[in-house]
C-alpha cells in the first residue's frame, strides 16, 4: 500500500469521513443537496455527525479516521490490507486544522477520531496522541473529543491519550473470542480487553487523586463504550447479551454499541448475501435489550435463556417478558415498587418516577398517568388504579397478543426501509428518521 502525498485536504476529508462511518458510535448527519450559490451555508455530508448529549443537547461532531491504511486483514471490514481501495492519511496538523476551522465556523462542537493501524499499534497511537496534544496545548481546543484505544499499543501512550480525551473506546469487534479468530485473525481478545482494563484502573484512580488534589487532571471523564458487529458470526441474542452484561459489570463500561453487519467485502467465512439487508431489526432489539440492562434492573437471563436464544422479532423484550410472566400482572398503580413498575410494558423510567412522586400525595386514575406519559394502549392489560383495570381484560396471553398486536409497535423507519444506518455515541440516542436526517428521541425507548 501507498499513501497518496498529492492529495488535497478536501480529497483526504472526503475519504477518510466515508471510511469512519461504520464505526457506530456516532451518527451520520449533513445530505448530498448542494449549494447553488445564492445563499448561505452548506449541507454537504463529509464529516459532521449529530449525536446527543445526557441533557438532551444535539451535538455536532467531526467524525474521521486518521487513516484508512491498516496492517489487519479483518474479513468484515472495508478498510482491510487485501481491498484495493484509495489510501491516505491525515497529518495531526491536518487534524488540528480541520477541527479548528469547522469549529469556528460552528459546523461542530468536538471530535470523534478513529484511525486504521498505520505500521504498529503503538505507531498508529503516537500519531493520535500528538494530534490531540496538539490540538489541546497549541490550538487550546477544550471541545469534547473522542478517540479510538489501539489494542496493542504501549499502555503509557494509552493513559497520555486518556488525559487528552474525554471519552475513549477499544471496540470489541464480534461477540467470541472464537468469531474473532474466524474474521479477524490478526486480533485476539486478550488485545482488546487489556486496554479496556487499562481505561477502567486509571479511570478509579484518577476519581481518588480528584477527591485529593481538586486541580487534578480529569482522566475519560465522560468514560468509555465498546462496539459488537451482529450478524456476521451465528452467535445468538442470548450470547450477546451475556457479554454485554458482563461488559458492564466488570469493566463499568457506559455503552455497548451494536453494528448490524453489512456486506462490504466478499468472502467465504462471511454470511452469504441476501436481499435482505443488514439485520436492522435484530440491532434494534438489542439496544431496547440494553436499555433493560441499564434502567430497567433487568438480567440478561430474565430476557432470554438457552431455550429460547433470541428475541421475538413482533415485540420489544420488556413486552415479551411481561407476556411470559402474567401471573406477576395486574399491578395496582398506587402500591406497586418501583422495579415492579420499570417491567410494565408502556411505562418508561421517567413516567415511573413521576407516578412514584405523585402518589404521595394522593390516588392516581388512568387520565392522571396519560399525563405522566404512560402508553396506556400498551399499559392497560397489566395494571390497575384502585383495584380497577381501564376495561375488562382477560388476563389470557393469546387475547393481549392479539390486542397488542392490533395496536402495532411503530418500528424505527429505516429497519422498515432496511436502510443502514449508525447510532449515536450518548446514552440516550435515538434513531433518526433518515439515512441524514435527524434522531427521533422516541422511537428505541423502551416503554
């Protein structure tokens, strides 16, 4: 491979934002409707990103690879050393360059920066390094920044990165340790979690030293994520799900992020292609999974078990388990715990802490949790206000099947279209309504 040194900045730009965006950490934003002169401002689509902050803020982002070279043969993926693709590079001076400008033209607030592996690991992460510590000691950028961990790379460069970023991500890649032989025979899992662990450590003590020292360097303040590819390995729901947990629990993670596989290359260990798409369904109920896990006070044993491995693809996995354990069901609104309330079905996490503030001070009725934002059209199958049930309702699991299926879940438009698309990088992303347009904030909530 080659890298190309005549290219412009804008060629280099334009290479390098379409090779980042299968890394699913942020979404993908801006559309291809040019400008025509008149007017002002551009739509074009190369490297802004829009994903979502805790406080509901929309936050723009340039999202690029420092390369598309990489030294790795992974069968899934588009930048692998065997494709005869363009190659470049960004220079961190580049880097810094493009950062600084977009910001000032307030196209975007901070960066995501993900890279091929240039030479070595440890290669591929000192040029990261000196790209950020130039941008925050010479251009004073003090936007959010995330950045990829090279696994394999010298830990001291991994903690110098830490300090520089505010979020930091090793991406897990497939499920197992044996689908990662199969695709990605270059990478072992053991590369992967060390740095994982590594950010984990350093990120406890550094919370220790800020209690001492009020001025300390603050080290992934905002944490980090990892990211799964599924469907290209025969792993089910239930596998996936025990790793996601397990990933939670033992390395404090704050997000897993799920990549439905798309058909970039061919190859005979990779699924055959149909005309099907990506399994963007199958994605998306995972992350209403996931967000059982981390709201919810669900296990990923209570949503699945060896039986039965995968998810029904007619209704979320909080609807499925309260289908499965109606003998817990109907719950008085007015006395119910609060776990209790997390598992009906219609009622999120901010409608239960609503009911659990007003009922202190008196009886609540169906119109008064309307109000709250309880979907009722879901909810009234599985409790009741004051001994009472909306209408009569046979607590039978064919009859509300058939009523809940009546009613119908609204799926995300693009697993309906089977369009591809990527998901933010916060915790409380939604999908968006097009391939560029914006997140609908309602859509994955499980409720």
């Amino acid at each position: 491979m080659r890298i190309q040194e005549s290219m412009t900045v804008y060629d280099k730009l334009n290479i390098l934002t379409d090779a980042a965006k299968y890394d699913v950490a942020c979404t993908s934003s801006g559309t291809s409707r040019n400008n025509d002169g008149t007017g002002i401002g551009s739509c074009e689509q190369s490297g802004i990103c829009h994903s979502f902050s805790a406080d509901g803020r929309c936050i723009s982002l340039l999202k690029i690879l420092f390369t598309n070279e990489c030294i790795y043969d992974c069968k899934y993926c588009v930048n692998r050393r065997s494709n005869d693709v363009v190659r470049t590079a960004f220079t961190p001076e580049e880097v810094c360059t493009l950062t600084m400008e977009f910001y000032r033209r307030n196209y975007i607030e901070g960066l995501f920066l993900s890279s091929g592996i240039l030479k070595s690991p440890d290669h591929t992460m000192e040029l990261l390094y000196a790209t950020l510590y130039k941008l925050r000691k010479e251009c004073h950028f003090q936007g959010y920044i995330h950045v990829k961990a090279i696994p394999g790379a010298n830990p001291e460069l991994i903690q110098r990165v830490g300090f520089l970023a505010d979020r930091m991500s090793v991406n897990l890649e497939l499920p197992t340790a044996e689908s990662l032989k199969i695709l990605a025979p270059h990478k072992t899992r053991k590369n992967i979690l060390t740095p994982m662990r590594l950010v984990q450590n350093r990120m406890d003590e550094n919370k220790q030293e800020i209690q001492l020292y009020r001025n300390a360097p603050r080290f992934v303040p905002a944490g980090q994520s990892t990211q799964m590819i599924i469907g290209a390995t025969p792993e089910t729901d239930y596998q996936i799900m025990q790793v996601a947990e397990s990933l939670y629990q033992k390395f404090g993670l704050k997000r897993v992020f799920y990549s439905a596989f798309v058909h970039v290359n061919e190859d005979a260990a990779l699924p055959a292609r149909t005309d099907d798409g990506p399994p963007l369904l199958r994605e998306h109920r995972l992350y209403q999974a996931d967000w059982l896990l981390r709201y919810y006070h669900f296990q990923a044993e209570e949503l699945l078990s060896e039986e039965n491995p995968n998810f029904n693809v007619l209704f979320d996995p909080k609807c499925n388990w309260a289908l499965q354990h109606l003998d817990q069901f109907p719950v008085e609104i007015n006395r119910v715990e609060y776990k209790m309330l997390l598992r009906v079905p219609g009622i999120g996490y901010k409608s239960a802490s609503r009911i659990m503030k007003a009922r202190k001070f008196g009886t609540l009725d169906f119109p008064d949790l309307k109000k709250m934002g309880v979907v009722l059209k879901r909810a009234l199958y599985f409790i009741t206000c004051s001994g009472k049930m909306l209408y009569p309702t046979k607590m039978d699991v064919d009859y509300i099947t058939r009523n809940l299926l009546d009613a119908g879940e609204k799926l995300p438009k693009e697993i309906t279209n089977m369009g591809y698309q990527q998901l933010s990088l916060f915790d409380d992303v939604r999908f968006r309504e097009n391939v560029y347009g914006s997140n609908d904030k309602n859509n994955l909530c499980v409720q």
